[in-house]
C-alpha cells in the first residue's frame, strides 16, 4: 500500500462504504438477485481489487459504486455522498465531477483522436475545448504516448489504448476511478505495465480504485483483493501491493497477521468475513 | 461536446454520405417536382400574366378559368364602360381555330383578338415587328415558340425553317400575314399564340351569335380594384376578377379539375418517404453504431440534455447539407433546362416546403436516436 493510502486508511477515510447493498433483476420468478446484501468499504488511496466468477456480482456493484446503476437496498455512500439522496442530474454532475472510468474494451470514440477522446471530462466538466486538448496532450505525455495525440485509436495498440483510456480516466482529477477488466484484452507484459501506471497513478493523487479481474497475474497490484460469490463478499485479503493486513475498523498499522480486514474478531487464519455484514 | 458531436458525425464519413444522400436525395425530389408542378400551373394563367396592364377581367358568370371561354354579348363592352371608376374597358378575343399552313398542314392555334382602337391586350414583348403593324390588312402575330416549332415549315433538307415576317397562312379560309414576331410566356397549352386584332379575330372565327369572350378593364387611378371589380358585378351582372383573382381561379379549377397536383402530390410524397426512410435508417443506424460511445459518455457524465443537444446538432448538420446539396441540384436542374418545354418554377415558397419537410425528416430521424441513447443505461458500458 502506498503511503497515502496507509496514511489515509490510519485515518479511517473511507472512499466507498457500502452497506447490505442489495440488487435484484427482473421481477416475480424470474427475478435474479444479483447482490445480496454487499458490504463493503474502500479506502482513499487504495486499490481494491473484486474477484471473483462470472454472474457473481463484481460488474452489479461497481456499477452501483459507480453511480450508474441504482440500488434496490442498502447504503452506499462514495465520497460521503449517497447516490439515493441525490437527483438524476445531480447524480450525472457528481460522476462528471468525481468519478473515472477504464473499460475493459477501452470504449474510445473511434473519429476522435486520442487527444480529443482524453478531453471529452473536461468537456463534460466545461472546459474549452482548445485548453481541454492542452491539458489531454500533457496527460497523454504523462502515461508515455504524447507522441501519438493525433492518431485515432485505431491506429494505436491494445496497451496504448489502454494507456489512451487511463489518461481519459484521469485527466478531470476523480477521486474515484473504477475499472472494469483492465488487462483482459491486454498480453502479459503490456497488462502489467498498465497495471503500474494504475498504481503509480493511485499513489500520486490520492486516488481510490475498484478494479474489477479476473486477471490472477494483476493481484499484486492490489492492496486489498475482495472475493465475490453469488452476490456478496465472500472474503477480503491483502494484496502483494499491501504489506501488511489491515482493518478498517481499528487502523492500519498493526493489524494481526491473517486477519480478516473486515472482521476483526474472526479467528486469526479465518477467512470468513465479518457475519454482521453478510446477507 | 457539440465539437465531439459534430467530429463523430463528419469523420464517419459513409454514414454521413449516407445520411447527407437520404436527406438530399427528399429535398432534391420535393424541390424539383414541386418546381415543375408550380411551372405548370403558372402556365395556365400565362396569358393573364402576359397582360400586366389589365387590373380587371370580366367575363360571363359561369366561366371558371381562362381557358373556358363563354362569350358575352357585344353590349357588355358599353355596360362595363359605363360603370363609374372604369377608366378603360377594352374586348378581347380568345379562341382556337384550325390554321393552314402554306405547306399545306393545318394546325390548332390559339387565336387572341385585341382591341383594334388601343391593341389593348397585345404580346408582352416583340421580337421582330411591332404591335401596331397589326392595323395593317390581314396583319397576324405569331409567338415565337410556334413560329420555331410547329408553325415552322420543312426545309428542302427537311430542317424546320421558322415561321417568318412576311410569311402568310390561312385561318378558316381567310388570309393572315405574319407581321410579328412576339415572346410570351410559354402557356399551358402547347398551341401557337397568334394575335390579331379584335374585328379581325371575329371575321376569322365561325360567326357566333356571341364573340366577346373577356373584358380587360384599367381602373381609374386611385380606385381601390376590388371596389370596382364589385360595381361592375353589381351593376352589369358579370363576373369580374382582379388579375391575382382571376389566376387564382385558374390555377384551382387544374388543381380540382385535373389529375396533376394527384400526380405531382405521389411524386413528392414519395420523395419525402423515400428520404425519411434512408434518413430515418442510417440516422439510426449512426446512432446505434456509436450507441457504447454514447453509453460511455452517459457513464462519465453526460446529461440527457447534452446528449439530446449531441444528436439535434448532428441531425441539423445533415438537414442543413443535405437541404443545400438538395435544392442546388434542383435548382441546377432547372437552370439546365430554361429555354426547354420543361415548366420549372422555383419559388422561395417551395423551398420553405422543402426545408419544412427537411426539418421534418431529421427531427423525425434524430426522435427515434434520441429515445434510444436517452432510454439507454449507462450501466451497459460494463456490459462488454
């Protein structure tokens, strides 16, 4: 875990906080309960990854942590913000404002160049087009292919895409980013390499990150790795990226080894998360 | 985001084709058909425009367009003259009759008799001649369209040689020498204008009991039209119409009458259904192409609005290029064809039309985008 990460979990500053989070698709018999009761914390700074099988929720709950998706149940509050307070255009301005997204199929705008696809927050945000390009050519530079802003992505490879996407992801300062199979598309070496740009990214502005894998080669990126299954978090572990275990709820600096980080009072070696928060 | 809006559109460049060509392709037609269609119910009132200096027609009640003649008895003239704010009232003459050519062909053509004293009622514009030539004996003049076309006689090398001044030719067995050669508006019906005076006209047709088929009449200065055109229906019992009246009634009889504005009306409706559907198909197909970018806009924080502004924008760009390349292809078109038998009139009215139908066609188009990129989750960007 990185420093700000550490120092931000000491102080118990909570990024995302979800609650019996609940969502359910459809409707009589053939309802499908996607999230049964999710619980769930992610700190400022941190790197949480969501692990898990197919069809097991990972996707429902960044959504919901996202703000693009409506919960049926539960809370859920981001930057201390809870989405069901807020209006439908609130909610828009807020992910506007507070929220980046990397998606595993990049989703850049195939007749905007590379530039002008990394401008695009700013632009939701307001910002002129001429210094929105300014500010996407200095971004761009940043994640190493500044070389590249008037090519269209087509033109660029599946890793530089994805640098492309981190940029976008990155240039409107979030505080949130939520990433939904990153490295999936990506070969080994350009996977991990987009992994570093994640992590160093996270460490230098505070930022907090959900990233959603199934890529087990990333897990060493992570400071947390929470496990789903059949909509609820079946375990949360530390990642090669944490030195230590940890606990939201009494801090950070020594947590007993193998404990587990929502569950204090879980036998040490227990991997059964905190019952209080299962549904 | 209307450059990014506008940038997704231009540099997808075979849907823009597509969309610019669905919109042209509907304005090209309703703007060239209905031109054609205005050209040719302009021609049916060619003769009334040809006497600009008429502000009154009279003429029996029961007459409904130019073309229907029903004469009036002589006396009329005098009882129009009469009314008070009439400063003039000249007889006009108009008939069809069958001419023999010197070679020997005969031909329908319509025959205008004017005043003999004023030759109120004369051609528009003379090209070789003058109107007064016609006080001379026996003295016609022929349009210029029928003089080239099927008054024209064969040549030794069979090339049709133009009716010329100085050339004869007989009307119901009477002489007539073309002293003139006039240009009028082309009229609806595609015989020769000859014209001829009042007196002259009468002699030429079979005697009828009646041969004073209109009254052209110039109110007194300062007289409001419609007021006389009102006295002389009141006080003769004709029917009398101001210039603008009188082509109204023409110009609806042939909408009423004949199958034409049926004709024209299937044409341009096909040409706007033709182009709303390609519109309406490749707007939305553009639409449901870039439906994950406008899905991953929405996530990151687009509102509705902006998105609804994306799309109304791109649907004004290809209304407006396609209205342009449209009505400039008509209107080329039209160009190309001036000086043909090809009635074209484009009037800023039917553009309007065009551009009314063009407006229509995109908000129709951009509708059924918008209900799709607005109903759209934005959680579907996580969906693969």
């Amino acid at each position: 875990m990185t420093a700000s990460a550490r120092r931000a979990v000491q102080g118990l500053s909570v990024a995302v906080r979800c609650r019996q989070v609940v969502k359910t698709y459809g409707s009589g018999q053939s309802a499908v309960r996607a999230l049964r009761g999710v619980d769930l914390d992610v700190h400022t700074g941190e790197l949480l990854m969501l692990v898990g099988p197919s069809g097991c929720g990972k996707t429902t709950l960044i959504s919901v942590i996202a703000g693009v998706l409506d919960r049926d149940g539960g809370e859920c509050s981001v930057l201390g913000q809870d989405y069901a307070a807020m209006r439908p255009d609130q909610k828009t301005a807020f992910r506007a404002r507070h929220v980046g997204f990397v998606f595993q199929a990049f989703n850049l705008i195939p007749t905007l160049t590379i530039a002008e696809n990394v401008s695009v927050p700013l632009l939701i945000n307001g910002v002129p087009r001429k210094q929105a390009v300014e500010q996407a050519r200095e971004m761009l530079s940043q994640v190493g292919i500044g070389d590249r802003w008037r090519d269209v992505p087509a033109r660029l490879s599946g890793g530089q895409q994805q640098r492309v996407a981190i940029a976008r992801a990155l240039i409107h300062k979030p505080k949130l980013l939520v990433c939904d199979e990153p490295t999936s598309a990506l070969d080994h070496v350009t996977g991990q390499r987009v992994m570093e740009l994640l992590r160093g990214v996270a460490s230098r502005h505070d930022l907090s990150l959900v990233v959603v894998t199934h890529d087990q080669r990333i897990f060493e990126f992570a400071d947390r790795v929470a496990e789903m299954d059949d909509g609820h978090i079946e375990r949360i572990s530390a990642g090669k990226g944490h030195t230590h275990a940890e606990s939201p709820h009494r801090g950070f600096d020594a947590p007993p080894k193998n404990e587990h980080p929502l569950n204090p009072h879980a036998p040490q070696g227990s991997n059964e998360p905190n019952p209080e928060h299962r549904s | 985001m209307i450059s990014v809006a506008l940038k997704m559109l231009l540099r997808d460049k075979g849907k823009y084709f597509g969309i610019v060509m669905g919109v042209t392709l509907a304005s090209m037609v309703i703007t060239q058909q209905g031109s054609i269609f205005v050209g040719i119910m302009t021609r049916t009132f060619a003769l009334i425009s040809d006497m600009g200096d008429t502000d009154i027609w009279v003429m029996e009640p029961k007459v409904q367009f130019i073309d229907d003649t029903k004469p009036l008895q002589d006396t009329a003239l005098n009882r129009v003259r009469g009314v008070p704010g009439v400063a003039h009232a000249a007889p006009l003459y108009k008939g069809i009759l069958r001419v023999r050519l010197e070679s020997g062909e005969f031909q329908n053509c319509n025959i205008i008799g004017i005043d003999d004293a004023t030759l109120t009622g004369g051609p528009p514009e003379m090209i070789e001649g003058r109107i007064e030539d016609l006080r001379r004996a026996d003295a016609v003049i022929v349009d210029i369209i029928g003089a080239t076309t099927r008054l024209a006689r064969r040549g030794p090398d069979g090339a049709p040689v133009p009716l010329a001044v100085g050339d004869t030719m007989e009307l119901n067995d009477r002489r007539g020498v073309v002293v003139g050669i006039s240009r009028n508006t082309r009229p609806f019906q595609s015989q020769p204008m000859i014209y001829t005076t009042f007196s002259r006209a009468t002699q030429y047709a079979p005697r009828e009991r009646k041969q004073l088929t209109f009254i052209l009449v110039k109110a007194d200065a300062g007289q409001n039209v419609q007021d006389v055109c009102d006295r002389i229906a009141r006080e003769t019992g004709l029917a009398a119409y101001t210039r603008d009246q009188f082509k109204s009634m023409t110009v609806s009889y042939f909408i009423n009458n004949t199958g034409i504005p049926i004709n024209f009306g299937i044409a341009v409706s096909l040409g706007f259904i033709i182009g709303s559907v390609i519109t309406g198909f490749m707007f939305y197909s553009f639409t449901a192409d870039n439906l994950r970018y406008f899905g991953t806009l929405k996530a990151m924080g687009t509102s509705d609005g902006t998105l609804l502004r994306m799309i109304m924008t791109q649907a004004m760009v290809v209304g407006v290029v396609g209205f342009g390349l449209g009505t400039g292809a008509a209107s080329w078109f039209g160009a190309s064809m001036s000086g043909t038998p090809l009635a074209f009139r484009l009037t800023w009215e039917l553009l309007f039309v065009a551009g009314t139908a063009v407006v229509v066609i995109c908000l129709i188009s951009a509708m059924l985008s918008m209900r799709r990129v607005i109903t759209l989750e934005p959680a579907v960007v996580f969906k693969g």
